[in-house]
C-alpha cells in the first residue's frame, strides 16, 4: 500500500522525474501505477500472494488506487477497466505460480524470474529505442511477450493496442490453472467413498 500511496504522491505533487518529462505530470499517473503496482507485485509475491483469499485481500488494495491514479491522469473509464484487468490478471498468474511451486528457495527464484521479466522487458525496450535507430516495437501479442506485463498495462492504458497484448498473461494464467486443477485433481481424486 505504501508503494501506491508514493506513486500517487508522486504524481499528485507534479514532480518531473526527467528532463523531457510531460506536462503536467499528472497525465502518466496511470502509467506509472501500473508499473509499480506489477513490479512490487512480481517482489513480494512469494509472500503476499500464497492463497486465494490473499489474492482478493491484494486485489481490493490494489484495483483503487488504478481507479485513482485514472482520475488523476483524466485516463477515459473503459481503458482504466482494461488496465484494472490487466493488473488483476498479473495478480492472478503470480498467485497460481505460487501455489503451483512448493518450497521458499524455487518460489524465490520464480519471483525473481518473473519480477526479471517484468522489469526487463520495459528497460530492453527503452535500451532499443535509445541507443538504436530502429523503429518502435509493434503492439501486438508478440511485442507484449517481450516487452512483459508493464508494456501491455502501458499500451492499454495509452491507447496505443488492442486487447491481443494480454493473450501471453491469459495463455500463461490459464496453463497455470489447468496444471494446478490436475495436480489437485490427481492427489485429492474423488470417488464413491469420499462422497
């Protein structure tokens, strides 16, 4: 919560983080939410998120202060919806890893997998657009698999994609989940003396 709380802060007091940083500061609060509301989240994961309810407790400290941050960049609702989906759907594969991976040292080292592809796919990106003369990366399915869930948040908040930069959040939750129903399925089975 605090690290939300001083990214609102941050963009609340206008503060320029840059140079060529936009005017007002207030139009990328959005922006900025999300990448450190995914970034915390890929860090703290093995211990925020290691249950179901976890995972709604997380979610409703989570999903308002997106809601604020689209006030305050003055973000149109249906984009700040798709970013709220895009930050509960991260939520929800970091919960599945973690239920799906037993023992502290693997799920550690899953987090720092998944907080390497969160943090750098975005700086891959901004290494390629500064110090190559190439163009811009596309915003399809395949540029949000490289570019990791801080690009996909980023592009649908900013307008600039179409709802196919979630299609590797989506396959990636929904093998975890398929992996985790069997593996509950195979070691709790249900037959006629159970029920």
């Amino acid at each position: 919560m605090l690290v939300q709380l001083a990214s609102l802060a941050l963009s609340a007091s206008q503060a320029r983080l840059s140079y060529d940083y936009p005017r007002p500061a207030t139009t990328v609060a959005l922006q900025q939410m999300v990448s450190v509301q995914i970034a915390a989240a890929a860090l703290l994961s093995p211990w925020l998120l290691r249950s179901w309810p976890a995972l709604m407790v997380v979610l409703a400290g989570t999903l308002p202060y997106v809601q604020l941050a689209s006030f305050l960049s003055a973000t149109a609702m249906r984009y700040a919806l798709w970013v709220m989906a895009c930050v509960a759907l991260w939520l929800l594969v970091l919960c599945t890893i973690n239920l799906l991976i037993r023992g502290g040292r693997w799920r550690m080292i899953c987090s720092a997998l998944t907080l390497l592809w969160a943090l750098g796919g975005p700086l891959l990106i901004y290494l390629r657009l500064e110090f190559t003369s190439s163009a811009p990366m596309s915003s399809g399915a395949m540029a949000s698999l490289q570019g990791g869930p801080i690009i996909s948040a980023i592009w649908l908040s900013s307008r600039q994609s179409s709802l196919a930069v979630l299609a590797p959040l989506l396959v990636v939750g929904l093998s975890g989940a398929v992996v985790l129903g069997w593996r509950q399925f195979i070691h709790h089975p249900y037959t006629e003396a159970n029920g």
